[in-house]
C-alpha cells in the first residue's frame, strides 16, 4: 500500500456476541476491513447484518468480543480514560435521528458551546463559523431551535458540532434514513464535499445500497454478522461475486443501463430528486 492509500483505520477478525453460554447471538462474525485515509467507505447491508454492531465498535462504544482494532498504527481495541477520550476527538459520529441529539429547549449556539468548550475560545469562534460554512449554513442558524430547522438542517447542524474538533475518522450511521428524498442527496453530498475539500476519511453505514453508489470510494457488504464482499465502488456495483450483493443491487435503479459509476450516480441522484 502506498502513501496515496494509507490505511488510517483496520479490522482484523474482529467477533462480537451477546449473551452467554447456550443463548449467545453473534452480531459480528471475523470481520477485517480497512478504511483508506481520504476516502469514503461504506458498509451496507439489511438490517440485523451487524453494521451498525460494527459503527459502535470502530467508535469505541461497544467492546469487541475479540481481535483488533488499530488507529493510526495505535492499538484502540481497549481504550480508557485519557486515551479514548482523545480518540473521541479523533473519531466523531454522526446518527440517525438528529432530532434526539437536540435538547429541544437549546439553541443550536448553546448545542454547538459544548464542543467549543474543548477549544480555545478564539479557535472555537473560529471552528465554528468554519464548520458551518463546510455544510452550508451561516451564522443567523444560531439562533434558532431545533423545531424551527428542516430534518437536512438539524442533520447538517450535526456534521458542522462533529467537524468543529476536526477528526481524522467521521462515521456517519444511517444518517440520512430518516430524511426524505430530497434532503438524502443534500446531506450526501455535504459528505461528499468534506472528503473532497478537507480530505476526511469518512465511514458510511446504511442499508440502501443505491446510497452506497452515490457516495463510497469502497463498498464492504455485510450480512447476518459477515463481511460477504468488499472492494471499490464499482467492482462491486458492476461485477458483484456474492448472491447477497446482487440481491441488494436488484433493487438500484437504472443499475443495469449504467456503463459508468458516474453514470449511475447522476442516475441516482436524479431518481431521489424526482
């Protein structure tokens, strides 16, 4: 691997269950991937194949079962104290549901306080109005409460409290699923524009594989806990090896008239605009 395509991120054989003795369920199962350093990577597959199991783990939510997680050549699989709290710097997220992340009686200036608590107050002026630029929102947002922001806004408020502590890694977790049509494309390419103007490496989870054409460098597929296949973008997309794959891909609109990846994501971004 050369320095264009360095890793910043690996799996190795990572397992997790739950439960004990005759009752475990096993939500991840020897999975290794690595995410490359400038790109976006996606893992998709239906719900219940362990992704999101997977998001929590690389965020250092969840313990791992076994194997190793490694960051930046750093052993983080057991991170504590002052190190993960570092790594939480490093490594920021961004969810599902945006509403649930707002305390609906705060401003969006007094959510986004929190992270410019942990900068300097001049640098943290300075962030801030640097991270809502990146996402498309100016200073008069501020003021205004969740309830008052479209489901894109509040999702990009999100991405703009992430970015404001300038991580290496950011995860992104089925953060457009809850969105329309619409406000998917918007919030997609926002992350798409910080890979591409700041060189974030950016992990995308979700179930909708049509999501995953439209942003990902590289597509790893999972199902029931199993890494199934992975490799770039349109290996995947026009040449997919595993039943599973191209079971998911059936459903891809225009999949099969596309000659390009290009193509297919101005196929893509057409459909959800429609």
């Amino acid at each position: 691997m050369n320095d264009e395509n360095k890793a910043i991120y690996t799996a190795e054989n990572i397992t997790k269950t739950f439960g004990h003795g005759n009752h475990q369920v096993t939500a991840a199962k020897d999975v290794s991937f690595e995410l490359v350093e400038g790109q976006t990577t996606t893992i998709v597959g239906e719900s219940g194949s362990g992704k999101s199991t997977m998001a929590r783990m690389v965020l250092g939510l969840m313990p791992v079962t076994s194997g190793k997680l490694t960051f930046q050549g750093k052993d983080v699989t057991h991170l504590k104290g002052r190190d993960r709290a570092q790594y939480w710097r490093d490594v920021q997220a961004v969810f599902q549901d945006p509403f649930s992340a707002f305390n609906q009686f705060f401003t969006v200036k007094k959510l986004l306080a929190r992270s410019m608590a942990l900068l300097d107050r001049k640098v943290g002026q300075e962030r801030l109005e640097e991270s809502l630029g990146y996402v498309g929102m100016d200073l008069s947002v501020l003021e205004r409460h969740p309830h008052e922001l479209s489901g894109g806004q509040r999702q990009r408020v999100m991405i703009a409290r992430a970015l404001m502590l300038q991580p290496k890694l950011l995860i992104a977790d089925e953060a457009t699923s809850m969105l329309d049509a619409s406000l998917r494309v918007n919030v997609l390419n926002v992350l798409t524009d910080l890979r591409d103007q700041l060189g974030m490496t950016i992990l995308f989870i979700t179930h909708d594989i049509g999501q995953a054409c439209y942003i990902a460098d590289r597509v790893l597929v999972m199902e029931h806990g199993i890494m199934v296949e992975q490799g770039p973008t349109d290996q995947v997309i026009f040449s997919p090896k595993h039943e599973y794959t191209q079971r998911l891909l059936a459903d891809v609109p225009k999949l099969h008239q596309a000659v390009e990846l290009h193509d297919l994501r101005e196929d893509l971004a057409a459909v959800e605009n429609a």
